[in-house]
C-alpha cells in the first residue's frame, strides 16, 4: 500500500506540475500562481480517496486470505461507492466555497478569478481523483499492480496531451489547464471501473451491497496515515502561499511553485 501510495503521489503531483508549464508559458505568471495557490486545496480533498483505498484495501485483503471472496466484493463494492458518494458531497462543497477560500489565501483580482475558475472545474471532477486514489490499492488487491500501473500513466500522459491541446493550441487558459486534469482523472477512474464491473473470474467485482458503518470505520482508521501525510504537505504549501503572498505578493508565489 506504501509503493502504491507513493507511485500515485508522484503522478499527481505530475499534474500540477504539467498544468503549471502550460499555464506559466501560454497564460501567464499570475495564472500560475493561482493554480499554485489552489491546487493543495484541491490535494487535501483529494487525499479522502488515498484513505479509503488503502485502508479498505487492508480490510478486503484479510477478508479474501479468510476464504469469504463474496464477502470481499461486498466491502469493496461499498468502498467504491463511498468514493462516488464523498466525492460527489465534497465536490458540492468545494465548488461553493472556492471563492472564500481564494480570498482566505490571499489572492485578490485576477489571481482570485483564475483561483476560482481553475478549483471549481477540478472540484466539478472531483469524483474521478476519488475513485483513481482508491483503485490503485485494490488493483493490486485483485492481483492487477501492472494495470494500475498503466492506468496511472495513460492518465499522467493524458494530462499532458490535454493540457497541450487546451492550453496551447485552443487557448482556453487556466480553464483548459483544469479540464484537462478533471479528465486525466476520470480516465484513471473508469477504466478500473470497466475492470471490475466485468470478468467472472476477477479476484474482486463490483456487487451489489449493503451500508456497513462498522467496516468504514475501520477503513478510515487504517487509512488515517496517508490521508494525513497528503494533507500536512498540502498544508505546509498552503501556509507557505500565505505568507508569501502576504510579504511579497504574487512573484513570492511564482517562485515557490517553481
């Protein structure tokens, strides 16, 4: 769960970095320190999936080494429907609030336009960064760690592709930088999903199955660690953002992010 857990950290963190090149070059420095302003935000949120997955991955595996496969699939179907659920709610709830939050951090006029634009098109597809999070642990629970591997890539390289094609043929903008991740991130969603919906002999599928408080509760609990590595450094970087906005402004920002 630890290799897992960093692999896919590397890769997201690819995302911001892709979405800045673009975004510095074609939009410009203010564009890119609004997306640099809120995307730990967006990583906070994010980090909800790393928790389910990897600590869901824990109770599914345990329960399939016990011989109960049925019993299995019904966890990990209700995990994975938890994802779609958190992240649809926390979607709602970042696309409300991506404007104050802009201003808590500092960002004022454009920066604060771009801030807002780039959140809450990443937080309209927050779902998909969820359940990608999630999947990467119980890929390799069902016995596919080359699949999440590959699915981790063709999401990383279709990043970069959109990202060129929105941002620098199109010129869509902060915009385009965003979308272009939303949709990176639901690719590496709904291929898994694709995987598991179907194939009788998968180690795991998708079922049909009832709510179990107790089970996600101990989820949360074994996932607690990753969740709160992701968020410390995202917070360190948001009190960072802060600060430099407040002692030297926008250029303070840029540097940081470079």
């Amino acid at each position: 769960a630890s290799d897992v857990y960093k692999r896919q950290m590397i890769f997201t963190s690819i995302y911001g970095v892709v979405d800045g090149v673009f975004v510095s070059n074609c939009v410009g420095s203010d564009a890119f320190a609004a997306v640099n302003l809120i995307m730990p935000i967006i990583m906070i949120l994010g980090s909800v999936g790393f928790m389910i997955g990897t600590g869901g991955s824990a109770i599914v595996s345990k329960t399939l080494g016990e011989g109960k496969k049925e019993k299995a699939n019904e966890y990990f179907s209700m995990l994975v429907y938890l994802c779609v659920v958190s992240g649809v709610i926390l979607s709602v709830i970042g696309i409300i609030f991506t404007g104050p939050i802009a201003v808590l951090l500092g960002a004022k006029g454009s920066i604060a336009k771009d801030c807002v634009t780039y959140g809450r098109t990443v937080f309209f597809m927050l779902t998909g960064l969820f359940l990608q999070n999630a999947f990467q642990s119980f890929l390799v629970v069902a016995e596919k760690p080359k699949l999440g591997l590959f699915v981790t890539l063709l999401a990383g390289f279709t990043n970069m592709f959109l990202d060129f094609l929105f941002v620098y043929v199109l010129r869509f903008g902060v915009f385009g930088a965003a979308l272009a991740t939303g949709i990176s991130q639901f690719v590496g969603s709904v291929i898994p999903i694709i995987y598991f919906a179907g194939g009788k002999n998968n180690v795991l599928k998708l079922t049909k199955c009832r709510f179990n408080k107790d089970i996600i509760i101990k989820t949360c609990i074994n996932g607690s660690s990753e969740m709160v590595t992701n968020m410390s450094m995202s917070l360190v970087n948001i009190l960072y953002n802060m600060q430099l906005m407040k002692y030297i402004g926008t250029n303070g920002v840029v540097a940081y992010g470079i």
